[in-house]
C-alpha cells in the first residue's frame, strides 16, 4: 500500500500578507494604549497634586525618552481608532473587495501617521511649545 503525503500545517505553507500585519498591530496598540494609559493616569494625579508635583511631573514627562513613548501612544490610539473604524465597515459587509481592503489599509496606515502628527502638533502648541 502506497503511502500518501501527509499535508503540511497551514502554518507552514501560508504567505504573509498585509491583512497580518494590520491585525498583529491592531493587537499591539491596543496593549500600548493600556500602557500609556498609566502615563495619562500619573499626570491626572500630578494636577490633582497641586503645582509643585505637577512641575515634577511636566518636567519627567518632557523628557526625551518619554517624548518618544507619549507620541508613540498618540500613534497607537491614531491607528487603533481608524482601524477600529475600518473594522466597523467590514461588520456592516464593506470594503471585501480585494482592491478597497487594500486602499482601506494603506488610508488607515497613512491616516494614522497624519493624525498623530496633527495630534503631537495640536498638544505643543497646547503646552506652550514645550512638548
């Protein structure tokens, strides 16, 4: 009796695709937007704090490697809203066609880079300059 070949895992024979890639980081910022939720938090306290631990505070989160982890926070909540967004068309049946999923992704993507900018934009000029 002849032996058949048995089938690989889809795991092994499946090609990465675009659609991973924005449901993977669909996943990651929403974990980093209840990370950067504890940012939000500690400066809340520091206002309830009174002046002199909000300056403390102010002074902590200008801070270069903080800078970097608020706007990253700004990205993830930019992109996690317009993918939640393009999510929510995909609920109501839109957006299928090979061709519109693909101008959905590259808008979301696009998208959420020119609203953090914006956003980053908007809370410098909030904070005087100073962020």
């Amino acid at each position: 009796m002849a032996q058949r070949a048995r089938p690989l895992s889809p795991f092994l024979q499946y090609r990465w695709q675009y659609t991973n890639t924005l449901s993977i980081l669909h996943r990651i910022t929403g974990v980093l937007l209840s990370l950067g939720f504890f940012l939000l938090i500690y400066w809340l306290a520091a206002v309830a704090g009174g002046p002199e631990r909000y300056a403390r505070a102010l002074e902590t989160l200008l801070s270069w490697p903080l800078q970097l982890v608020l706007f990253g926070s700004a990205f993830a909540f930019c992109y996690h809203l317009l993918n939640g967004i393009r999510h929510l068309f995909f609920d109501m049946g839109h957006g299928f066609e090979l061709a519109t999923a693909r101008k959905s992704a590259y808008a979301t993507a696009a998208g959420a880079v020119a609203l953090a900018l914006l956003v980053w934009w908007v809370a410098r000029a909030g904070l005087g300059g100073v962020a």
